[in-house]
C-alpha cells in the first residue's frame, strides 16, 4: 500500500502534466492574455487625444477693455435765493423736461421787495420829470443871460442825477422780478431726476446755493475706457507691415458686454482719442458715445468695451485650452503626419468669443491637440480624433469617452480570465 509521501508526489505530477499544454498554447499566443488586433509584441495601442484642424479665414481683431458709463449731461438743481421750501412738484426718478417746475419756495418778502422798488421807479421817474423841465428851462434861458451860469450847472445836474435814479430804480425792479421768478425753481436740462435733497419747510439757500436734487441726461450714454499704448503701437507696425489691415467699416464702432456676459443690443460710436498717453498708467483714455433710449443702462455702471481694432485674412480660432501662454512665448502642440506631438511657438493677437486669434505659426489642415494632453508621452505616437466642445452633443467626450469604452470592453475579458 503507497505511503502518503508517495501520494502527494503522484498529484503534483499529475497536476504538472496537466498545466504545461495550457502554457504551450499560452506561449503560442492562443491564450485570451494577449490582446486581439493589438500591436506587435504586446505594446499598447496609441493614445487617443481631441484634435481640430487649422482652418485660416478671415477674422476681425477686436480688444476687450474695461470701461465705466457716464451721463451725457448732468445739472445740479440749486435754490439761487434763500427761502422756505413750500411744495415739490416731481416725482423722484422720473424724467424730467427742461423749464419744468421742481419747487416752489416761499415769495412773500421777495413780491414785498418787488412792490418797493416798483414803487421807487415811479419815484424816480417823477423826479426826472421834474428835472427835466428845469433844465430844459433853464437852457432857454441861459443863451439870453436871464439865469446865472452856476444855476445853469445845477440844474443840468440834478437832471443827469434824476436819470441816474431812474435807472436804478429799474435795474432794482428787474432783480426784484428775478428773485420772485427764482422762488420757482426750474429744471435746467430734461433727463431723469434722483432723490431730493431737501423737504418741504427746509430753509435752503441761506448762505450758499443749496442742492436741491440732480438731474442726468441718460440717452444717450458717454462710455470711458483706457487702451495700452503699446498694444496700439503694436498693430499699427503690424499694420504698417502688412500682416494686418484695417477694420474698415467696423472702424469707430464699439460694443458694450454687460456683467452677465451678454453684449447689449444697441451699438456706440468712438467719439475720440486722447492725444497724449497718461504718464502713471501708459494707458491712452478713449470715449465713446452709446444710445441709451429704454434706459436700461445707469451712470456710474461698469462694463467691458469690445473694440475692433483690424482684421486679418489668415488668421485661426483656437480653443483657449489648446494654447499655452508663457514668458517664453505661446505655444501649441501639432500632430505631424507621422502620429508624433510636436511643439510648435504661435503669435496671438487676440480673444474673441472665448477662443484665441492666431495669426502666425499654423498652416491649413494641421492638427492641433485641445484635449488629451496627459496621454502624450515623448517619441509616442498618438491618435489624433476630432474635437468637440462640451455640451454639444453625445460625441463631446471626445477621446476621453473612449476610456471608458476601452475599461468596458476589456472588463469581459478580465472576467473570462478569472474564469
């Protein structure tokens, strides 16, 4: 009868006999451990990475440049006599005409006045009467020798001193009138009125010209905003060189992005540029004129200005994540012909709509990378597949879906291993 020692060598050769032709087949490459359709050798497949190809066309060079709104014209509504506020004819934050009533202050001792001095020019004018008959008189009689010569002065004088009254007496008639007709307070510009300054039974105007409220003209608009003055020097020279022409009929005209991003409807029109560059700042200060005729937008409002400043004839859009902006230059990375990753150094001009302006450094039907970046490895060839930005569609993932894909199709394969 065999020992157990004797047992237990008989099943491990057994099970060694067993195991060798699977490790035959295995060597022969008719095992499931080798990927079918892979490369020779058991290499892994190249790296999918998301592409776009360089299409040049024709794109407008425009800026983007923070700017702040300001009213076209704006009046401050002052009390010009001193009085007590009576009543307030406007409703605050409407618009208002030019001439129309705001306030109405007390006039009581302003119409007293204009009684006075009415009541002294007619004083006057009596006694220029009265003195004119003298010295008319007296000149008659002057030439016969009946009056004396020193009467003759006197009475000459007193008629030049009688119109001198009179005179006064109307210049105190007519500030009399202004200061009742100031007792009602007019606006000086039509536009739209703030918040009032003062209430009924204030006392304005005593001592200096009291605020009252402001009235702004809102429509249309004045938009301020700054340029680099070596970015201006700059596309000129790229101008002057012929690698850019000029904005032709977009020249001049400028449009407003409002916070939320979104560009509003009206378009400006620059109205000019300063002539010299700030010496603090190397900023040139340019304005710019923006209808305003719902009243949508309000002085003081913050808001970016989108400037076109020239126009190039092979200039590419790229996505913002396929270029790399260093000190050193920018940069893209293109697929060649043979799947191999190359860098390549390009001249940005500019942003529009999210998307860098290339303007140098890429020829037509070139492959740049935009997504994939960390599967690329030196003197690896890649598989360049077309890119589509997120949110447009089911192909939007674009290689990085193919990860997935590749982990589903390889986990049956993994199972029927275990197996």
């Amino acid at each position: 009868m065999p020992s157990t020692r004797q047992t237990r060598l008989w099943k491990w050769g057994a099970g060694a006999i067993a195991v060798l032709p699977m490790a035959a087949l295995v060597a022969c490459g008719g095992g499931s451990g080798a990927p079918a359709g892979g490369p020779p050798g058991g290499g892994m497949p190249p790296a999918a990475v998301g592409v776009v190809t360089v299409e040049p066309a024709q794109v407008a060079l425009t800026t983007e440049l923070p700017g702040r709104l300001e009213a076209w014209r704006t009046a401050q509504v002052r009390a010009r006599i001193s009085g007590i506020v009576q009543k307030r004819l406007f409703t605050e934050g409407t618009d208002v005409k030019a001439g129309q009533s705001l306030f109405q202050l007390d006039a009581t001792t302003y119409r007293a006045a204009l009684d006075s001095a009415q009541a002294t020019q007619g004083k006057a004018e009596a006694s220029l009467v009265q003195a004119e008959a003298t010295y008319k008189r007296n000149q008659a009689l002057v030439a016969d020798k009946a009056v004396s010569q020193q009467e003759w002065i006197a009475s000459e004088a007193a008629y030049k001193l009688a119109q001198a009254d009179l005179a006064a007496a109307k210049a105190a008639v007519q500030q009399a009138k202004l200061n009742v007709e100031y007792a009602a307070v007019l606006a000086p510009i039509g536009g739209r009125i703030g918040r009032t300054q003062v209430t009924e039974g204030a006392l304005v105007g005593q001592g200096e010209a009291t605020l009252l409220a402001t009235i702004q003209q809102v429509n249309p608009l004045y938009v301020n905003f700054t340029q680099s003055a070596n970015e201006v020097l700059r596309l000129r020279q790229a101008m002057a060189q012929g690698r850019l022409g000029s904005a032709g009929a977009q020249a001049g005209r400028i449009e407003v992005l409002l916070d939320d991003g979104s560009v509003y409807p009206q378009a400006g029109k620059l109205l000019f540029s300063d002539l010299t560059v700030d010496a603090t700042s190397g900023q040139i200060t340019l304005r710019a004129e923006l209808p305003n005729p719902q009243g949508l937008l309000l002085p003081g409002l913050y808001v970016k200005v989108r400037l076109p400043l020239a126009s190039s004839d092979h200039a590419v859009l790229l996505p913002q994540q396929a270029v790399s902006r260093g000190a050193a230059g920018d940069t893209v990375m293109v697929v060649g012909a043979d799947g191999q990753v190359a860098v390549r150094p390009i001249k940005v001009a500019g942003q529009q709509e999210g998307r860098w302006i290339v303007t140098d450094g890429l020829k037509a039907g070139e492959q740049v990378v935009v997504d994939g970046f960390q599967k690329i490895r030196p003197k690896a060839p890649v598989k360049p597949v077309p890119w589509t930005p997120p949110g447009s569609g089911p192909a939007a993932a674009g290689p990085a879906g193919a990860a997935p894909a590749a982990a589903a199709s390889a986990a049956p394969a993994a199972s029927g291993a275990s197996r």
